[in-house]
C-alpha cells in the first residue's frame, strides 16, 4: 500500500470540500487526494439485499445499488482509489480482523465486533451521528398465525415454537436478550421465506425492504405470508476499519468518517431513491 502524504493536506482538502458546494466540493477534493493514489481495500456483503445491493440473472450481487451508489460517492468527493471486494459477512469480518481488508462497509454494531473492527466513537459507543444507514428489521408470520407484536414482546408463541433469523445477522443479540428460542436459517432472504412457509419456525426476523423484495417477486408467498407492525428494530450500519488500518492511517480514517456521513446526507443520495433514503438514510438524529 502506497505511503500517505502529510496529513495537513488531507485535512485542508476535507476542510475546503465541506465548505463547499457539492460540485465544486468533489471536484475539489478529488484534486487535492488523488495524488496520494491512497487504495483503500473494502468488503461488501455478498448477499443480495434490495435497493442497497441488487442481484443479476444469476441471483448474485452485482455492484448496484444504493451501497455501491454510495461508495462511488464517496471515491468522487475523497479522491480516495476504492477496491471493492464481495464476501460473505463472516469472511469480510475475518479478512479485516487479519489485516487483510482495510474497511467493511454497512455492518451494524455488536460488542464482539469491535475487536475485529473499528467503529466510529467510543468503544461500547458507536457515534450514530456517522452511520451511513439505518436498516428496518420486522417480523414475518404466516397469514393464518395468531401471533402479534407490540413493540415489545411476540405474543401467542407456544413454549415449543421457535423463531428464525437469517444466520450471522445482528438482530440475534436481541432474540438472546429476550431468551427466545430462534434458528439461525440460511443467508438467503428468499429461502428463509420458504422455511417459515413450511412451518419450520413460528415467525421470522428479517430485513424489512430486502423481505418485501422478494414476496414483490413470489406471489405465492405474499398470499401465505404477512409482516407485523411495528418494526422488530431500527439499526444503524457503519463504515468500520480494521485495527491495522486504523493504527497506520488513523487520520484518514477519521475523514472518511466525516466525508461518509456528508455523503449519506446527500442530495445525490437521496435523488437514487428518495423514498428508501428519506426513511432509512439518515443516521437518526
């Protein structure tokens, strides 16, 4: 990896684009940053999640999406030379704990993460004020079930039934905090739909937008299957680093942070799909 330049010159080329007008803010930093010829070596999650990550013929992801909308972004306005790789969550995880990825992009915050990561802000604290998302988790039942939710607590489960939960998937630290019984199912969104069509489990915790993509596309299960209001969780997702990164481009790190979180409040952004950013781009504040 290419040797920063000083860092003064970094801060002032940040200083001078978040002064300026979005135009002249990315023509300006990228001047000022691509000299360093910085790579920056990022994993994406590899599984397709709608409108964030999207899928071709083949079912696999391909860079589009609002995820890669913003990445490209953030590369315009930074200068920064970004190398994208897509994995599964875990191995991003374990590449960048290894030293061998620089940075995960949109990973939502667990205690356990943070020795394979850094987050924004304090340790146990991760500053919401820099997330780059939010993602809406909700609970799918089938259309028959007696089960409700009332923000709080699933109603109607009987001692013997269990809940399903993509596997890897944060929201499992709030099923164990509620002592629920839950399986952990496969990464796909679409064949944890069909496991809970089949009553192999109770209920399901899903992303909401990537589960309401895939019942668009299944008739079948949008006819058996329903969500229940309100929202299981609201969550932010972070740009994370990796210690090895943080340790020798601290600074850097630290701009990108800022620069992220001028991006997600962007009107380029927000002109890619105004309704999803509008609910889910803002960081909550």
């Amino acid at each position: 990896m290419n040797v920063l330049r000083p860092a003064a010159r970094c801060a002032l080329a940040l200083m001078v684009w978040l002064s300026s007008s979005p135009a002249l803010a990315r023509s300006q930093a990228s001047a000022a940053l691509a000299p360093v010829a910085q790579l920056l070596r990022v994993c994406v999650s590899e599984e397709p999640h709608p409108p964030w990550r999207l899928a071709g013929p083949d079912g696999r992801v391909v860079q589009q999406g609002l995820d890669f909308a913003f990445l490209d972004e953030l590369r315009q306005r930074t200068g920064i030379q970004l190398e994208v790789a897509l994995r599964p969550g875990g191995r991003c995880l374990r590449e960048l704990a290894a030293g061998d990825q620089d940075a995960m992009f949109a990973i939502s915050h667990l205690p356990e993460r943070e020795g394979q990561a850094r987050f924004p802000g304090l340790p146990g604290r991760p500053d919401t004020e820099r997330a780059v998302r939010r993602i809406e988790y909700a609970w799918y039942v089938p259309q028959n079930s007696p089960l409700h939710w009332d923000g709080e607590t699933l109603h109607g489960l009987l001692p013997t039934d269990r809940v399903g939960v993509q596997r890897g998937y944060a929201i499992t630290a709030r099923l164990r905090a509620k002592q629920m019984r839950f399986e952990e199912g496969p990464s796909s969104v679409q064949r944890n739909l069909d496991m809970l069509q089949r009553g192999r489990v109770a209920a399901l915790a899903l992303h909401g937008q990537a589960a309401e993509a895939v019942l668009a596309q299944r008739p079948d299960l949008r006819r058996t299957l329903r969500r229940l209001s309100p929202a299981l969780e609201l969550r932010p997702y972070y740009l994370v680093f990796s210690h090895r990164f943080m340790e020798t481009h601290e600074s850097l790190a630290l701009q990108l942070w800022q620069a992220a979180a001028a991006v997600r409040d962007s009107e380029h952004l927000r002109l890619q799909d105004p309704h999803t950013w509008r609910v889910f781009g803002h960081s909550g504040r």
